[in-house]
C-alpha cells in the first residue's frame, strides 16, 4: 500500500497516537539539572529506551502493521533489518496475530537473530549485500505474500514515529513548562520526519533541529546542498544512524528542520556517558546524537532557546563492549 | 536530638512525605514484562537511581536536615560516610542554606570526594579505622556544634527512607493495581525499617520480604537468632550493604519483615544485568539485591504472591567496572 505524498501531515500523526495508544508505552519524560547546568538551558528527554524492544521504532511498526486491512494482514509482513526495526515489526506482528518475516545479513549477529525469532518471526538470512537483501525479500513477497514494511521510506512508520514527540508536548505541558525547540537523531529520517509533522502541527514556531553523526552525515550535506545526497560508507559509533536518508522524510525535513548539527564520535560517546552517569539513563550512542547537537558549540549559539525538547530514541547497546572502555 | 523508640510510626513517615514534598523527586516506577516473566508474578520497580543525588539516601537526609530548629540548623550538619549518605546530607544541607561536615577515610575514592565537595560540603579526612572516624566526628562537632546525622540510625532517616515505598503504593494504584508483597535491599536497614512503617500503615496484610547478600548477611542471621549480631568482615559486590543493621532499624524489622532472603554475588550481578539489559535501568549492585531475592528459590516458593513492589536503591556504579567485564 503505498500513500501519495500529501497524505502524510500532522492529523497522520494524531491518527497513529490512536493507533498504539495502550500498545505502545507512553514512555516517560526525564530531566536532570546537571545536565541542564552543562546545556546551559533546561533539557527535556522523551525516554524511548523504555519503550517496548527498547526503541521508538515500535511505534512505526505498530502504526504500519495495525493499518493494513484484514485481508493485507493475513499474509503477514515483511523486512530487511538487523536492527531495532525487526524487532519492533516482529513484536507488532506478534500482537496483531499475523506472521512477520525478516530478512537479515548472515553477518547480523546471533543475539539479534535470537531477539527477532524470540518475538516469533521467521528470519530468512541473505548474503550481506544489497543486492542479495532485495533480491531475498523479493523471494519471499512472492512465496507468501506478505506485505513489505520499510524501516523508515514508509507514510505510516513515519506518523507512527511522531508520536513521540506528541507526547512529549503533552507530558511537558503537563509539567507546567513548554518547548521552544526539539532535537532528534537522524538516521532514515523517520523519527525526524515525524517529529517535524508533530511539532509544527502543535506550533509552528518552535524550532527543529537533527543532530547527525559526522561519519554519516548525508543529511546535514542535503540541506546544505538543498538536494538530496545518499550515504556513502558511513563510519560512526551510532550504528542505528547509518541508513541514507529516506525521499520521504526528506521532502518533510526540507521544509521544517531549521538546521542538522554534525557532532563527532568523540562528542556522542562523551554525551552518552554523561546521560548513564548523571542522568542513569541506559541509552544506545545513535540515542546521544540528539544530546551531543545540543551540547556543540553551533546549537549553543542560539541564546534565545531556553527549553529543548530531546527524544531519546533507544536503548539497545551491547553492555559487553562499552564505547569509553579501551580494553572491551 | 533523640526521639523516643515511640515516636516512629506510619504518621512520621506520612510527616516525612510532607516535609520532602517539592525537594525530592516523586521517582517513576517501572515495570518490564521481560522480567515478570522470568520472576513469575508482576514486578513494579520503584526507581530512586533517579532520585537526587542517585539514591533513595537523600530522602531521609532531607527529611532529618528539614527538621532540624532554626538554631541547630545554623551550626550545620555532620556525618561520616563516603558513600550516598554523604551527597545526600551535603545537598540536604546546602538545599537548606546550612553548612555540612563529612568525615571521610583516607581511602575513599577521589570521586567521591569530590562529589560531596561538589555539593557545597566540607570534607574532613581521617585514617580509615572505626576509632580515627568517630573521633575526628567528635572533634568536629565540638568544633562547629554540627548536628550528627547518622546514615541509618536515627528516626528521621527512617522516616524519610519510608517515603519510596509510600510513593510506590500511590502509584501502583494510580496504575489500576495493587501490591500483595514488596521487597527492599537491608544494609544498615534505613530503607527497610521506613518501607515496614509506610507498608504495615497502608496495609498490615502487605507482606514485607528483604533481600541481602550472603557476604553481609548479618540481618538473615540475626532474623533466625531473634537477636541482633552485628557484621563483621563483610565482603560482597554490594558495597552499599557493608554495614551492621542499626538498633533501631532492627526493633522495627523484627516486628514486621516475614523473611530475610540470602542471595550470592552471582544472582546479584545477573540481576543487575537482567536490569540494565531488559529493562534498562542503570542500578548499582546493591539496588540489584531485591530483585535477586524475588528471582531466588526461597521467594519462588511463594505461589500466593502475584505481584511485588521492588525498591532500586540507586544508581551510582563506576561506569568503567561493570562487575560482569572480567577485564575491567
């Protein structure tokens, strides 16, 4: 099922909040005064490590899945991920009672082929380039039927992922406070080109900002180029970052993000500690781009922004092999 | 100040909420259906590694500084501690404009010296034996007339302590649910005298477990005594639970806990890895202690209990030795 482009807006959004509403957690919002003390502003964190699979992608696949008629459902769905996108398509397949199949590299490692099939869907392991994954994919839509979910190049895991950011809005209002400004990681574009739609649709004014890997930062050369510029050979830390940026979410991101602000690895490990250590929050270092942007001198430059909104988007690292021990 | 055995009951602890009200965090509490599935029975985390200084220890130091008159306020507080009683009493104190003085061993991490200083505190060092740590108190309070707050025995800690658990019976009915059982680390007993006053209060019916490891488990021996035996050389990963049951603590734990569960380091670092892996809470091992007391055989045993509240003590690990990292 494939949306023509304008069908994609801020009422989507509003739509896939209903959709997962009591599927999805509504993770909690948390704030930590020394980080806010070295942000210089006070930093709202939308806490998509607690979500379920432990990141925001559940969202997107429960929007996706939930949307297709009976009929497309009883086929199941369909993905090529090794990421937190198999596990979120898996587990809201799993809900819905419709088969999912993952199609995953024969490099992907056991542990996250063990989650995916701990979830009960069937993984179909593929040579690891892309060629053999679409070909694969390809093999399997015609044996079954099933519909293919894209990570990220798809209308509804788009307004699915917006939701985080709805909510933040809403928790944050509850708290008495408002944001000027949000930042997320990107990746994909999903969970930005989502987060656009859900900001500028409560209020237009406030300021949208990605925080981006410089070793994948195709991004932040689009919008400095004003077309759009696929990845080459991404080198970076945040593993969940190294997708291109989907036409989708570009053609969103054009249009509603003021600025992509590329930070080092050096800086999203740096920031990633900061948030186990000061703010015991367990995140993923793709989940620390978002609060390395804020903490770099060109987001710092903007004085007039006093309360950021930060969407943590996940929380799945391996604990064996932490990013600031040499020796693991 | 000394108050009267009497004096602590379920209306000091309720007198204490009141008195930390606005000052400490109302912390979130979790829950993870990963983990109820292994243990058996729902599990609701109460999660003060997210409370002020990473630990459940600066309610009862907000609470015992907070009550202090005007005139012993003004000549400070004193303790001696180098672990969270420390920062908690220093951020108390200086929330409440007052001087503190904390004695610390020679030995103590830099860190965490520097942390307490961070606070506003003065550190005093002494040689690290019990004789040097409680003489330099005494100089100390001679000079300055500070009041000495004891980490754990002394009615206003207690009462402060008992608060978490107050908060979590809030909570979980806030959530639709109620708790038949609930489980706390003992080290000095603070924490567990406090949650035996708030949980008998609510509900004499609730049943009170604690969970200890075998290498401090001076409160599982003095429960099967029916005396208290003061620790010694104790040795386990959970470096919080170091020290001996204080006499107050043991009065009120006695009438009210219904066991005491040993568990060895293994359960505690596997309980803390299932924490951070599953559920992504960033707990020290201490906090890991009640969970692995709900996973041991002896609480297993239980069929009638369906669901526990959990306190996670805290969070402030060393980042850079995680207990199952063999290399670090």
């Amino acid at each position: 099922m494939r949306m023509d482009a304008s069908a994609i807006d801020f009422e989507a959004v509003q739509q896939a909040a209903r959709t997962i509403n009591g599927i999805a957690h509504r993770t909690p919002v948390m704030t930590c005064s020394a980080i806010d003390e070295v942000a210089g502003r006070r930093v709202f964190f939308k806490c998509e490590n607690f979500q379920k699979v432990g990141a925001f992608k559940f969202r997107g696949a429960v929007n996706a899945v939930n949307r297709l008629s009976a009929d497309e459902a009883a086929n199941g769905v369909l993905t090529h991920s090794s990421g937190n996108h198999a596990q979120a398509l898996a587990l809201a397949a799993r809900r819905r009672g419709i088969p999912a199949f993952i199609v995953m590299p024969s490099t992907a490692p056991s542990v996250k082929r063990a989650a995916v099939e701990g979830y009960g869907a069937e993984v179909i392991v593929c040579e690891p380039t892309l060629v053999a994954r679409e070909s694969t994919a390809n093999e399997v839509k015609a044996r079954t039927g099933a519909t293919f979910i894209h990570p990220y190049d798809n209308d509804h895991v788009i307004a699915g992922q917006g939701t985080a950011m709805l909510e933040l809005f809403e928790q944050v209002a509850g708290l008495g406070a408002a944001l000027d400004s949000v930042v997320t990681p990107v990746g994909g574009g999903g969970l930005l080109g989502g987060t656009c739609l859900a900001t500028h649709g409560v209020d237009p004014s406030i300021r949208v900002f990605a925080g981006e890997p410089v070793g994948a930062d195709d991004a932040a050369r689009s919008f400095a180029a004003g077309t759009l510029i696929p990845q080459t050979k991404p080198n970076t830390i945040a593993d969940g970052l190294l997708t291109s940026l989907g036409q989708r979410n570009w053609t969103i991101i054009r249009q509603h993000v003021e600025d992509v602000v590329t930070v080092s690895d050096d800086e999203i490990i740096s920031a990633m500690r900061l948030l186990w250590e000061r703010a015991k929050l367990l995140v993923e270092p793709s989940s620390a781009v978002a609060l390395a942007a804020v903490l770099n001198d060109r987001f710092r430059q903007h004085n007039d922004l006093h309360s950021v909104g930060v969407i943590l988007s996940g929380g799945n690292v391996d604990l064996n092999r932490l990013p600031w021990l040499s020796n693991s």
